[in-house]
C-alpha cells in the first residue's frame, strides 16, 4: 500500500547545481532521492515544486514522494536528515492525499532576495546577502514593484523562455521590507519564470539606487523582451521561502 | 614619520587556523599581514587584541599595526579589503596614539556563543551557531551564570594552562540572552584563557538541559581543575563581538 508523503526542505544552495537531477552534478533533488534510497531500500522519484537554480537558497521548498514505506512521518524525518549531507534538512513530514503534487498542487510562492547595507563588504553575511554600500530609496522601490503586481506577461524578466511559453503570471504581492542592517524584497506569484526574481530584483535595486525612474518597471513589463531588462543578480542572496498549497 | 593605525576586523574563521601567524597554515593575522605588505610594500607585523582558536569567527576583532604609509584611513579600508580574501575585512581604520595596543591597551573583551533551538537540523544556521533539539532552560542557566561573575581564578574554565599561569581574571557580566529561534551567552571580561568562553558556555548549557543543578557552576569554579569542567563546546558558534578601549 502506497502513500504519498510531503517534505518540507531547507538547504544551502551554495554547494548545488540547483534542485533539479542531473547525471554526475550534485542536485538537491539528487541529493534527496538518494537519501529517500537509504531509509526505504527503494528508489522513488522525488516530485519538487518548482527548480531553484544553482546556488540559490530555500528555507520552505516543498517536494513530495510516493512510498510503501511504513515509518511515522516524524521517524522519516530524522532518518532522512541522518542520510543527507549537513547543506540540505528536511524539516517537516506529513502524509498527504494520493493524488498530492508539490508541483501542481502550488497555490503559490514566495521568494526572498536579501541584501545587506554596509559601507564595508561583511564576511559574516557575505553567503547570504548582496552586499551595497549605500542605503538605496526604499519608497522608490516600493513604487516600482507597485507596476509589476497583478496579472502580466513577465516575459522581460524571463531567460530562456521560448516564444510559445506562456509568460503570464499573476503577482500577488511584491514587498520591500526593511530588516536589520538591509532589506528583503518578497516576490509571491502563482508561478514564476526562470531568473524571474533576481531579475525583478535589478529593476527595483536600479530604480533604488537611482539610475533609473520607478516607472521603468512598468516600461520593462510592457516591452516583454528580455534585452531590456536588466541582468539578473547573484543567486546566493535568494531564498525558496515558502509554498502554500 | 611612522603612525599607528587601529583596525576593527570580522572574519569567518572557518578556513582558518586561528588568528596567531603559523608557518604554512592560513591564520587571520597572516592574511591581515598579508595585504598590509600588498597596500604599503612594507612588512609590518600585526598586534591582536588576543587570539581567536581554530574555526571562531569576529564581528570586532580589534588589531594595530605600525606604518609610514600615508593613506588616509578610510581609503586604507578599501585598499586593505580589496586585497584580502573575501572570509576576512576591515570594519574601519582609525589613526591611534602612538602608544596605543591592540591587545595591552584592551579593557575588556566580549564574546558571545550561540545556539538554535529546532526539532530538526537547520542547513542555514549550521555554520554560525550550535543545534539544540529542546529550548534549555533559560533561568536555571542564568542562575549558574551568576556564580562566575566577578574576580575568580578560572582555572577550571582553561584549557593549556601552565601551573605558573596567572588565571584570575574579572568576568565583568555573563548574560543568556533570547534571540529569535535561540539564544545568546555573552561573557565580558578583562581577558579570557584558552577555550573558556566555549567551557563556560558548556557547563551553563548542563545546567539548561537538566543534566547539572546551577550551583555546579560554583564547584566547577572553586575546584580549580580543567577535568572538574565539561568540554569545550564547538568553535563554528563562538563570536568575538567587540574589543573595549
């Protein structure tokens, strides 16, 4: 008798090649299976909700599995956390409907972009957060994520995406939010394109740090064309924060 | 004309052998040391406020060095972190008496060691701080703190120390502090012996997990025998927040 059990995952992605299998890189996703291997004796596909990419953080990834396994969900967590390496942790367990998917099942995400406020790079945070020296305009930020909440085509903010793609998604909040020695910006959407959240990110961060007006996001929208947005920043200050299902 | 400058330095001390220059093995001073020689093509030796073991990191690790460089301080910062490794900066540069040292001119120094609290293991955290399964109990352990604050031979707390060493020291507060998801112990004193912050923080730790009544502190303390104290705990959780002058 099969069940279908869900996994709430934290890892440091920095050590990754993003969630998704690949032969002879480290994945989360690799990771996972194998340890999934260790504790049932049997090798079950791992079903995450969406790819992070390389290097890139989560502290609330959802994935789910399908086991004849009989162990309490409390017991497969320790026994799994005992089989995987010190960068990835499962830290919840909980059997779900059969017909349960991490992928389809996503009502939505949240994604968190961090960075840190310092007139000097800080070794302590240097993992985990970009790193600006200036304070930029919070309030000028705010105005511009305000041109990309709701319903478009964030087809500029996607790479690789092929012409026939569906690029529309909604945007249900995208906050700046202030935090002790820096900020965070939080992307919520139904779903969202590759890069999408490190490129929104550049757009806001340009528009806060001055070099460009807040209605530039609203500009970079309606072009949907990747050329005119700007690069993605780095992956190691994004975080995977949640998925509600 | 020779000056003396005064930096403030935070490093992750994970790749590191400590703060004391080793033949052949990274050290913090060596690196500071390192990128001095680099900006003023001089070699001037570095003065800790003390060392720092094996894996500690600093948030205000205080240091000087003697120097006929003319830079203005601020741009000796920039000049000195674009030439050291990226675990390793300078926090600020200030222009000191000429008389001022790093460590015979320290009042006193604080650290602070600290834990998470979580059922499960936390990939995130797990480099910065130690994993507690059950929140201890705060009050027992601020009780057993009470007993090692003033002017004591901690003895008991050092490990390495030659029965000629002079171990009184002054320990000028030693608080349990709640962080979100954890806790704090921060110890000040006027000097600290070899691995006692991480001693202390083991026999306050039994004592917040049961396994010792608070007054144990006192024994510990009055037996004056490294084998009457608990292990050091690990050295990834332990910070040298700041340096006072």
């Amino acid at each position: 008798m099969e069940r279908t059990v869900k996994l709430v995952l934290a890892y440091d992605g920095a050590a990754y090649q993003g969630w998704q299998r690949q032969p002879d890189r480290p994945t989360v996703q690799g990771a996972v299976e194998a340890a999934i291997q260790a504790v049932t004796r049997v090798r079950s596909p791992v079903h995450g909700s969406g790819r992070t990419d390389a290097g890139v953080h989560a502290i609330g990834q959802v994935c789910h599995f399908r086991t004849a396994c009989g162990l309490p969900a409390e017991t497969l967590v320790r026994a799994l956390n005992a089989n995987l390496p010190d960068d990835v942790a499962v830290r919840a367990a909980t059997d779900a409907p059969a017909d349960f998917h991490a992928r389809y099942s996503a009502v939505r995400k949240t994604y968190f972009y961090q960075a840190y406020v310092d007139p000097h790079r800080d070794p302590l945070r240097r993992r985990r957060a970009l790193h600006l020296r200036r304070p930029p305009d919070l309030a000028a930020m705010r105005k511009a994520a305000a041109h990309l909440v709701g319903r478009h085509d964030f087809r500029s903010f996607a790479t690789e995406a092929p012409p026939d793609l569906d690029t529309v998604r909604t945007m249900h909040a995208l906050r700046v939010v202030r935090i002790p020695g820096g900020f965070r910006i939080f992307a919520t959407s139904n779903g969202f394109l590759q890069h999408m959240v490190r490129s929104i990110a550049g757009c806001l961060l340009r528009v806060g740090t001055g070099r460009d007006d807040a209605s530039e996001a609203a500009r970079i929208l309606a072009a949907r064309d990747r050329r005119e947005a700007p690069a993605a920043l780095p992956a190691h200050a994004l975080f995977l924060w949640r998925v509600d299902y």
